[in-house]
C-alpha cells in the first residue's frame, strides 16, 4: 500500500532521507521509529506529497506521488501531525463539520461522515462538547476522527501517544488496532517504543537518513544476530548452576533471581539445547528453560547505536 523506490530527499548537511525503501503491505500497522533528526518527518512529508524528492519515487496504493496526481493521494492519505490545529471557540460537531467542508464532503453525507468517524475513535461521546473542554487525549481522538473523515485508505499518523497519559495511550493503542481491523493500513511514527512494540506488525529503523532495518522485531533481531537472552529455572542447587552456565561457551553473563538464572548468550539458537544437555547431566533439575522475547528497545538501541561513541564510552 505504500512503498518507495531509493527515495531521497537531500537537504544538505546530512540532512534529509537518502536511498529509501519502505514496503508497508495492506491492511498492517508500520511502526517508523529513528532518533530526532533521522529523517521521520521528511518521509512523512513526501509520501503526503508536501515536499519534491531530490530523486526516487513513491507510490501509495500504486499511485506515484507526484503534482499530477495530487488529488488522488489527498483522497486515499489521511495525515494526523504531531501537532495540529483545533478551533477551541467550536463544538465538536462544528469543528468536524468545518473539515468536511474542507474535504468537499457533499451537505447530505457530513453527518453519516462525522458519526461513523467518531465511532471509529470511541469519541461519540463528545460530540457536542466544546473543544476548549477538550483533555490532551480527548483531542488526539477528535483529531484522528477528522482524519478519517473523508474515509482515507492509509492513514499517516504522527506521534498519536505523545503526551498522552497511560490510560489515554491504552485507548489510542486500541483505536488504530480497530482501525486496522477495518482494512486500514498504517504508518506510526513514535518515540514510544514499547508502544509500537505492541501494536505494529513490522518495523522500520531510521538512522541518519538511511533506513537500515525492516521487518518484524523478531526478524530485525535474527538477522543481527543479536545476543540472545535464556532464562533458566531450577529446582535447587542455583549458586552451583551459575556457575557451570559461566562455564558454557558463549555465555557471557549469568545473574540469579530466586530460582532463575537470567543468561547472557551470544552462541547459536540450537546450542540452547547443548546447554541444557550439560547442566541435567551434571545434576541441575531444570524446570523451565526459555528464550525471552526481543524487545523493541534493545534492538532500536543496537541498531542506532554509534560506534565511535561506543568505543570511547
């Protein structure tokens, strides 16, 4: 639904995106994550055909985003900035109704437009409230139903947890999954990663400019070769079975908390099972042996990591 060809935009500097290629299939949430400065925005910009790439191309639902076809990709794009502008002195109706204007949305569909919009972002509640009285993630809501107004097929939404308190991003987190669930597909550029983590079917890694992992978590974190976490639960004997884990090959650190032995293991994925063939023959009663999970974090961290600073630090 959006993918680009070696898209680049050169601002100078070491500034701007360079070589992009992003595939973001139908119907999945994308989660767009990159230090400040990494080039989050500029991808933003051009895929909503607000700025020319200096070379390469976009397509959204295999539209070329280009001047020509700028109506087109307004039709099939639904943008939600980090910051955007309300009306406080307007009722929610009116402020939703003033888009619809704006979106050329015909007088005799606005309402149907508006409720199903609200609906959509479980903000119906609110419909004759004034904006002013709005909170911080009331607002997000509203902005996002005005999003949706002209019912876009791939939504580009920008920070839509950034300062939300925990309940308030539980509520976004569950409206974008029903707004997945509704065949939407979605771009999502945040800061907070166990956040995306949680809601995104793959992943884009930004840095400096170059998109430099794609994927799920767990494919980034395969294909890094990352270390690897075990978590190890025995019955008795713990202090005896750290020590002959530290003995094991690739295992870099063992740390035990009651009866489990977190691991630090930089070895293969199959020489788990040699690991845990050592420690039963030696006597170690293991009641649970595990990987754990890859974190959306650690991977962000070892992917943007930067070596000078690693060396010297």
């Amino acid at each position: 639904m959006i993918r680009t060809e070696d898209l680049t935009r050169d601002y100078g500097g070491g500034r701007g995106i360079i070589g992009l290629n992003l595939h973001v299939p139908k119907g999945t949430i994308y989660g767009y994550i990159g230090p400040n400065g990494a080039g989050k925005t500029t991808t933003i910009r051009l895929l909503c055909g607000l700025v020319r790439p200096t070379t390469g191309r976009a397509f959204i639902n295999g539209v070329e985003v280009l001047p020509t076809n700028h109506s087109a990709i307004k039709r099939m794009v639904g943008y939600l900035p980090d910051v955007f502008g309300v009306y406080d002195q307007m009722s929610v109706w009116e402020y939703l109704d003033f888009f619809c204007a704006a979106y050329r949305i015909p007088p005799a569909d606005r309402e149907r437009r508006i409720r199903e919009a609200l609906r959509l972002t479980d903000a119906t509640y609110m419909l004759d409230y004034q904006v002013v009285s709005l909170s911080r993630g009331m607002r997000q809501r509203v902005g996002l139903a005005k999003t949706l107004l002209h019912d876009p097929e791939v939504l580009i939404l920008d920070e839509p947890a950034g300062g939300l308190d925990p309940h308030a991003r539980i509520e976004m987190r569950q409206t974008i999954e029903r707004l997945r669930d509704v065949g939407k597909t979605i771009l999502l550029s945040s800061h907070i990663l166990p956040e995306l983590a949680s809601v995104c079917d793959l992943v884009g890694i930004l840095k400096n400019g170059r998109l430099v992992a794609q994927g799920s978590v767990a494919e980034i974190t395969n294909r890094l070769q990352e270390k690897r976490v075990l978590l190890v639960t025995v019955d008795d004997g713990v202090p005896r079975a750290v020590r002959l884990c530290l003995q094991f090959p690739g295992v870099e650190e063992a740390v035990a908390d009651g009866n489990e032995i977190r691991l630090v293991f930089s070895g293969p994925r199959a020489a788990a099972a040699d690991l845990n063939a050592r420690l039963v023959n030696a006597g170690v009663r293991i009641s649970c042996l595990r990987e754990q999970e890859p974190d959306l974090e650690q991977v962000f961290l070892t992917v943007t990591a930067d070596p000078t600073h690693a060396q010297n630090g």
